[in-house]
C-alpha cells in the first residue's frame, strides 16, 4: 500500500483520479491514488483480442477531440488519434430503414432538439421526453438514442440537464484503446490497488480513510466515486455527508453496455457503417460495422434493455445481437458471428452503471456533489461536471480542477 500517512489521498483512479494524482504528484506533493480494483482506468477498461485488437469496453470516443485534452494526452505518449468520421455521421444500413426513412427520423431528431431548448429554459425542470412529439413515429428510435448517450429513456432524464451538455461534434479514437491511455498517464503516481476504501473520517484534524490494507492518514482528499456508490453510501463518512448522497441520487448512473462480435466475411461492410436492429422501439441495439476497419461489429446496448440483458449475462447479450442482425440480413448470418468482449457496468461492484445523468429535477445537483466539504475533502469525476458529464475529459477537468484548489489551498498556509 505504501506509507500510511500522505498529503493528499485520491480515492478512485478512474480518469478523475489519474488526472488529480498526476498532477498533485508532478507538483511535487506527497500523494497516494486508492483504487478498489487490481487494475487503473476506472470505468475506462482497454483489453486486447488476437483478433480485434484494443477493445474498449468502456469509454471509447474521444468527444469534443478538437478541444480534449485526452488527445493531446494520447499523442504525448506516443499512440495516434483517428480522426476518421464516425459511424452515426453515416447513414445507417439495411433495406429496413431506407434513406428517405432516415432523412425523416433526421428531421425529427432535429425537431425534439428544438424543442428541448425551449424545455430547458422553461421552469420547471420537466423529463426530456417531454419534447416528443406526440405520437411522433419516430420516438421509440429518439428514445433508443437516448440509452445510448444517456443510457436512459428520455422520461427519465432532465431537459435541462441534457441541455446544457457540450459537444463540439468532433469524435475521434485511439487505435490502441481509450482506456490504455487513461491507465498509462497514471505513470509516476503512487498507487494503492486492490485497496477499497470503506470509511472515511473526516471528524479530526487528519482525514482517516480506512482500508482492508490499513488505516490511511491524509490532510485532504479527493473523493471520484461513480455517484451510485455515493448515493448508497458505500463509502461511509463520519460525520455524514447526507448531502452529498442525496445529490449522487439525483444523478444516477445510467446503463450503455457494449458487446465486440467477431464477423466473418467481414469485407462486405464498409468500414465504419452501422444499423439499429429495429426502428420502432426503445429496446433495440446499435451495430456499427468494422470498427477502425475490423473484423468486427461493435453492438451497443442501453438503459433498460441492458439491464435486462446483465441478467442474461454475456450470452444474453450475444443472442439478443444474434437475433436483431439475423433479421436484418438473414438467418445464415448468424453463422458467421463469434461474440469475443463485454462487461456488465451495472453489475461492476465499483461501478454499478456506466455514467451519470439527472433525474428530472436534478440539474443543478452536478455543482452541489462537485462542492469541497471544509477545504479537506474535494470531489470530482465526471458527475461533478455541468456542461462535460458523461465523458472521460470531462472527469479529467474535474480531477485537475481539485488539484488546483488543493495547490491553491497550499499556497494559502
């Protein structure tokens, strides 16, 4: 584990907690990165097929590319960015949507767009869904879309929140796998893995943070759990931080799985091409074909629908892809697919989803769970960010964010 008095603790190292440990360790401040998990990245996890290459099986768009620093982070280390269209800027294959099909569901997505804007202006705070058109043909595949960016339906979510997420519509890759980069930048911290935090005492003058591995001193700590886990308060604080939990509540985790299936005959796509298995329901997934020009399909799936397939555990999720693929091109397709990678993020202890957004409601709690408690404990990850959530480099700027306030902190004795 390491000494058993530092600095500054970091209890996740998730890209939140790679980034604040890096940059307080670089300052020259005694720092100790806590992760729960044998490995680093969080709900980031880069693994590697012999015939699929680097999955990432969590993250794995560089969004917004043209201003994440996540890029310029790559690049440093050596690894290159493809900057290659992606697959939804494409229309979507099969004879079951045909093109005018989706110039219509284009102009519908345009519209709930529209209308979301005025919604979020509005008070109060009302579910996205409520810029559906009524009985719109189309809202079952926007509803779809949702569980995907969101990883939940839309009458779960705020407008106001889903708003105000930035996007400068620029998505790139890394050939070698979003989540490797976020591992390796943890390069030079000290880590304690394997180590899962299960009280943190903040009741004296030194914050107790206690561990299967010992009891850690601290003066601060940066605290990046996922928000289910605070919200459960898996991690107990004394005193309780009852606003803090009720805040993670309010921004739950939603779910957006991923399965890699090997294709035969995988030359017959084209590289980057995609299709949803069905367009009149929520409950479908996206397929996108040859992935960075592999034998592959990556299939998404979210919200409801992937909770519902975790139950089924991996070969749930195959056979659900099997049967919506096979019904777009035919019964013998089903021979020439291999599932090869997943992870279930809802079942994932450390995790219990894959990213956070707001309950209806719920827009204004991102800033209340980012707000340090007495100048000691500081939060960050990407629910602690109001325009970036949802994403790695918006759990970065947060993780950096509190290693500056804890260097300014510094500066101030």
């Amino acid at each position: 584990m390491g000494k058993a008095e530092v600095e500054v603790a970091v209890v996740g190292a998730g890209a939140a907690g790679i980034g604040a440990a890096r940059r307080l360790h670089e300052a020259g401040v005694d720092v100790l990165l806590i992760e729960a998990r044998s490995r680093l990245g969080g709900r980031s996890f880069t693994v590697s097929d012999p015939i699929g290459g680097a999955l990432d099986l969590g993250c794995g768009w560089l969004h917004s590319g043209d201003e994440n620093p996540w890029t310029e982070i790559t690049e440093r280390q050596g690894r290159s960015v493809d900057r290659s269209p992606a697959p939804w800027s494409k229309a979507a294959l099969g004879d079951a949507f045909p093109a005018e099909e989706q110039a219509r569901f284009r102009a519908a997505s345009e519209r709930f767009h529209a209308r979301l804007a005025e919604v979020a202006a509005a008070e109060p705070d009302r579910p996205a869904s409520d810029c559906l058109e009524p009985g719109g043909r189309w809202n079952e595949l926007l509803d779809a879309v949702s569980t995907y960016v969101s990883g939940a339906e839309l009458h779960r979510v705020s407008a106001r929140d889903l708003a105000a997420y930035r996007d400068t519509g620029v998505n790139w890759r890394v050939s070698a796998g979003y989540g490797a980069v976020i591992a390796a930048h943890a390069d030079g911290a000290p880590l304690a893995l394997g180590c899962p935090v299960s009280e943190i005492d903040h009741s004296g003058r030194r914050v107790r943070i206690t561990t299967p591995q010992g009891v850690i001193s601290a003066e601060r700590v940066i605290i990046t759990l996922p928000t289910d886990l605070l919200a459960e308060e898996a991690i107990v604080f004394r005193p309780a931080l009852p606003e803090k939990a009720a805040a993670a509540a309010g921004l739950p985790l939603g779910l957006a799985d991923k399965l890699y299936i090997a294709l035969e005959g995988a030359e017959a796509f084209e590289v980057d091409s995609r299709a949803f298995g069905r367009t009149d329901r929520a409950a479908t997934g996206a397929y996108h074909f040859r992935p960075l020009g592999r034998p592959l399909i990556e299939a998404y799936f979210g919200g409801a629908l992937a909770a519902d397939l975790e139950r089924g555990g991996p070969d749930g999720f195959f056979d659900f892809a099997r049967q919506e693929l096979t019904g777009l091109f035919g019964a013998a397709f089903k021979d020439r697919l291999r599932p090869l990678a997943s992870h279930s993020w809802r079942a994932d202890p450390y995790a219990r989803g894959s990213y956070s957004f707001a309950l209806p409601g719920m827009a204004g709690q991102r800033e209340i769970l980012a707000a340090p408690v007495d100048d000691r404990l500081f939060f960050a990850g990407e629910a602690c960010s109001t325009r970036d959530y949802s994403t790695a480099h918006g759990a970065l700027r947060t993780g950096l964010a509190a290693a500056e306030a804890i260097l300014a902190a510094r500066e101030r004795r």
